[in-house]
C-alpha cells in the first residue's frame, strides 16, 4: 500500500517527536503492507529546504535498520490565497514533486475561502488533493460543496481514523459516503505517533474490502495513490453526486 499523508518526520509539527519515535512508525507501517510513505508535516509559508533535509536524515536512519519503507517528499499544506504562488516558488513541496498538492483547511470555516483557494491552485495548473475533508463540519453541513470542488478538479483524501469512527459520527459517516459515492481518490493514515493515530492500514483495508466493491480497496490504496506519486492522470469517473 502506499501512504499519501503522514507526520512521520521527527521534529517538525506535531508528529514523531524523535528519531525513535518515527523509527516505530515506521516499522509498524511495513507491517501493516504500507511499502511507500510520503512525509507530510504541516506547513504553512515554507519549509521545503527543512523538510527535504529532515527527509534524508529519516532515510538513512531507515536504511540502516534495514527497514523497507520507501519515502517521498511531501507537505501537508494549510490552504491560505498565498499557497500557489509559494508552491510556484519551490518554497512549498506537493507530493513528490507531482502535480498534487495536498491541501488542509481550518475546522473553523464556511468552505468560501476554500473554494477561492482551491480555484487558485487549479488555474495555477495543480490538482488540489484535499486532506480529510469528511473531518470539516461545514462540509458534513453542506456536502454539495463537495461536488462543486470535485466539478472545479479536485481530488479528495480520507483519513483511516475517519472511517473507523475516531473522529466520532459526523466525520465517519461523511468517509463512507464519500468512499460509497466514489469520491474518494485515496485512504491515507494521517498518522501521527505509533501508539495513536497510527499508520497501520491493514485494519483499515479490510473494512473496505467487506463494505465497498472488491477494487475498492485497491484502487483507495494503492492504485490512485501510485498514480499521484507518479504525477499521472486521475481515472475520471463519474460520482454519485450529493
Ligand atoms: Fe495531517
């Protein structure tokens, strides 16, 4: 499986806290079928330089324990009306150095600005990949917000933990319905420690695989993840709109 958004670099945000601590998640993500991550930490103006240097030292740490996690580069980018233009500037990073950004907004919101955002980034000629949009309460409140971002070209990324629930009602049921819908373009962890928020997905494509269509799993997992990191097209079916 492959890993479109996790806080696995040390140091950074609000992930891993050491060297250690990425180390466990790292091994517990290989476990779990996970064979390539990408690295994610929240930013917001910049930080590539940090992150790719942060990104090098976790490789070989990895390397040297012989643990068999391939890594890209990534950000998780806090959407503000400066990100294209920062992203144009090599200050910010998409997901391995694709055409996909991965783009997070505030809880506190409406969806106005986001949508200006998500317009932006689009003429600019990426294709916004939006980091857990079933967690936002103004999207579980107007869910046709969803089909005007998918109609405008975005893709859409939901959280393991959202589907399992751990978020609470609001945000697992919004998951299914997206994955049901075929919104979704791909299930990632978000993961943030070892021990909570993890990046074990084995549980998570499983529920899958007994609720959804038999490719469902796969192409959530693997297919349309492999394809971003790729930076190859999107397939572009048809959703059941809300
Ligand atoms: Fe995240």
């Amino acid at each position: 499986m492959i890993d479109l958004h996790s806080h696995i670099l040390p140091g950074l945000d609000d992930g891993a806290r050491d060297m250690n601590a990425a180390f466990h998640m790292a091994a517990l993500a290989v476990r779990s079928g996970v064979g390539t991550m990408v690295v994610t930490p929240h930013c917001l103006h910049g930080g590539a330089m940090e992150v790719r240097s942060a990104l090098t030292r976790l490789r070989r740490t990895l390397h040297n324990f012989g643990i068999p996690l391939r890594l890209c580069e990534g950000m998780e980018i806090f959407g503000t009306p400066e990100t294209a233009a920062l992203l144009k500037a090599g200050k910010l990073l998409t997901l391995n150095r694709s055409r996909y950004p991965l783009i997070e907004f505030g809880f506190e919101s409406d969806g106005t600005g986001e949508t200006a955002v998500l317009e932006d980034l689009i003429r600019a000629g990426y294709t916004p990949l939006v980091a857990h949009p079933e967690r936002y309460q103004y999207v579980q409140e107007d869910p046709e917000l969803i089909n005007l971002w998918k109609k405008m070209g975005c893709a859409f990324q939901i959280n393991r933990g959202s589907l399992l629930g751990r978020f609470g009602e609001g945000p697992r049921t919004m998951a299914w319905e997206l994955a049901g819908r075929g919104f979704a373009t791909a299930v990632a962890s978000d993961a943030h420690a070892a021990t909570f928020r993890t990046p074990w997905l084995g549980d998570v494509r499983e529920l899958l695989l007994e609720a959804l269509p038999p490719t469902a799993a796969a192409w959530l997992l693997e297919e349309n993840p492999r394809r971003i990191i790729n930076n190859e097209e999107l397939p572009s079916g048809e959703p059941e709109w809300f």
